[in-house]
C-alpha cells in the first residue's frame, strides 16, 4: 500500500515527563496511509498508548511534528483534531439510548435532526445493528456494545480512527468475532485505523502493517509477513511469534557452530541468526540416505516433545550445547526422546541480524 501524501504523519516525535530520566517515547518516525489498518504492537510500557495519545491530541509531545492531512496540528487540543478514539472502556452514556449515544458528539455540532439521524443510520449499518436505535447500553451484548463505540467514533467521518486496546477486556470467542468486525468496519468505512495492542496475533490477524515499539522507540514498520520472515533484531524477532535466536557470528553466509558450518541467507553477516521453529528440519540419520552424502546441520539429542493438536513441537540441544526448537506436523513419523538427530534448514530461512 503506498500514498504520496499520507494521512497523518509523526516526525521525529518524543515525549517525556518532568521527574523521569527515560523517554516514555523517543524519536518516532511514521506515516499512515490512505484507508490502511495499522497496529501499534508492543509489550506493556513500550509507549504506544502515548504515540496514540499524542496523535489524538491528549497528550502534548516534547519534540516533533504531528501532521494530519498534511496539516501541522501543533497544539491543537483533541476536539479540534479530525481524529476520533475508541478506548478500552467504551464510556458509553448509561442513561442514553443507542441512536444518542451515537448522535452526541452530532448535537455538540448542532447538526440538524434529520441530517443526525440519517448520520445515526449509516453508521449503525456499517456497525451491522441497524434497528438497534431505542436500545439502551444495558440492554446489549458486549460484543454489541463494542459495535456502538466504533460507531459513535466513526459517525462524525474522522481522518484517522484511533483504538487503544478496546478488545483486551474480552473473552476470546468474542475478541476474535470483533477482530472480524473490526476488520470489515474499516474496509467497508475506508477510514485509516491506528489500533494499539500487546497482542501478536491480533496485529497479524487485523493489520495491513505493524510498527513493533520497544523501551519507546519503533524497532520495525512492516507486513505480517515481513516482521515475520524478515525481522532486523533480536526483539522482533522473538516478539514476532515463536524464534530460535542463536548468537552466532556470521561472515559471507556462513555460521560456525563449534566443528559445524551451517548457510544462512545469502551473504549475510551479522552476530545473530533467527530461524523459525516450523523451518528446523529434524532427521536421524546425518546423511543423505539416497546419496550417502553428510549433511550439513547440527548434531544433538531430542529433550523434549510437546503434543500440539496438528503439531509435534520438539526441544533439542546440539552438541555444541546450543538449545533448539522445531515444530513438525502431526502426522509425521515421531522422533523418539532422548535420541540423535540432525537439525538442519534451508539458508534463506535463516534470518541474519545485526550486531
């Protein structure tokens, strides 16, 4: 997805408190795009509600820039930004039917009546409650009274829609339908979603991109996939689902364990290599049964299986005393505990990080 001029835009922005000697956020570079979903993904503290915040305009930032629509937004306070937020607490009105909660910030405007109403209706069809109107907030589902917050939050058309964490407080049957929700409501709306969340699978499951935070700075911007496959450190690498992160110095694709050689990606160096669980080839035998040939790999024992419902998950130590994790299929002949192996995998799975 690409956009010449992005719909919001945060340059070199950083933000600290009186009294503290850390940065909750420090020197984040970032562009939304026209209509794209993106997630703000990162462990508890790592500053994304504050990026969230500063965008929204209930935070002020320290240094920076924020730009919606290309224009600068300075000091701005937050009901002049033409951006709109859905917390984790809904703040819904109790006393308030559905069609008023919706058409409050509407009447702030002194919209007319029947410009509100129609307003009320498109958005409450977007949100798949059309009739829901006259309903009270105690009167519906959680699931249903998620939908009413998205939908008081798009009715007034916002540049950038903004949500901090506002599936966390939910079970997880009803967390996944509203990421399905969540998901069609932003294609069908085309609104640029900026959504904060500690959870990878959401991310993965809900974006079109991902900026990975860490100690308040943004590590990596990407695809699923590409934080995925393609991670450039340590941390995302591990935070990016399931790793095996070895420390291992590299030099022209080459990795040396003890009196082994394993390929890595083509002509990486690096001090670090990343692989996957699911891209670690387990065999018994360390030769090639139709040739005779050595393979190359890492000799060790099985320590450990895991029954995973449609996988094997496997813990090995190498000879070289290196610990080691592989998923293998289900189906797949099992590997006895306590027995040999050669742990191996093609070099382009092998992800080469930096020092």
């Amino acid at each position: 997805m690409t956009a010449v001029n992005p719909v919001a835009e945060l340059i070199d922005v950083s933000k600290s408190y009186p009294g503290t000697e850390e940065s909750a956020v420090r020197g984040v570079d970032l562009q939304l795009h026209e209509g794209e979903f993106f997630s703000l993904l990162g462990p508890s503290g790592c500053g994304k509600s504050t990026t969230l915040r500063i965008v929204a305009g209930l935070e002020t930032q320290t240094a920076g820039t924020v730009k919606i629509k290309g224009e600068d937004m300075g000091h701005r306070p937050a009901n002049r930004r033409p951006t709109n937020m859905v917390f984790q607490h809904l703040g819904l009105f109790p006393h308030l039917d559905v069609a008023r909660n919706i058409a409050f910030g509407l009447r702030l405007k002194k919209m007319p009546k029947a410009q509100r109403t129609a307003e009320v209706d498109r958005v409450l069809d977007l949100v798949e409650l059309a009739g829901y109107q006259r309903r009270y907030p105690d009167q519906l589902s959680g699931g249903q009274q998620q939908r009413v917050a998205i939908a008081r939050a798009l009715v007034n058309r916002p540049a950038v829609l903004l949500l901090d964490e506002p599936l966390a407080a939910l079970d997880l049957n009803l967390r996944q339908q509203m990421q399905q929700v969540l998901r069609e409501v932003q294609r069908s709306s085309g609104t640029t979603f900026l959504f904060v969340t500690h959870d990878q699978t959401e991310a993965m499951t809900l974006s079109d991109r991902i900026g990975v935070m860490r100690g308040g700075e943004l590590c990596q911007v990407g695809t699923a996939e590409d934080l995925y496959r393609r991670p450039t450190s340590r941390f995302v690498a591990r935070f990016i689902g399931d790793a095996n992160v070895l420390d291992l110095p590299v030099t022209d694709g080459t990795a040396r364990i003890g009196e082994s050689a394993v390929r890595v990606a083509a002509g990486g160096s690096g001090a670090a290599v990343s692989i996957r669980p699911e891209d670690v080839r387990l065999d018994e035998s360390p030769a090639d049964p139709a040739t005779g040939t050595p393979r190359d790999g890492l000799p060790g024992q099985i320590t450990g299986a895991t029954y995973l419902g449609a996988h094997i998950r496997y813990d090995l130590t190498t000879t070289a005393g290196i610990a080691l994790r592989a998923v293998t299929p289900a189906s797949a002949p099992r590997l006895p505990v306590g027995g040999p192996v050669l742990a191996h995998w093609r070099p382009q799975d092998a992800v080469v990080l930096p020092s």
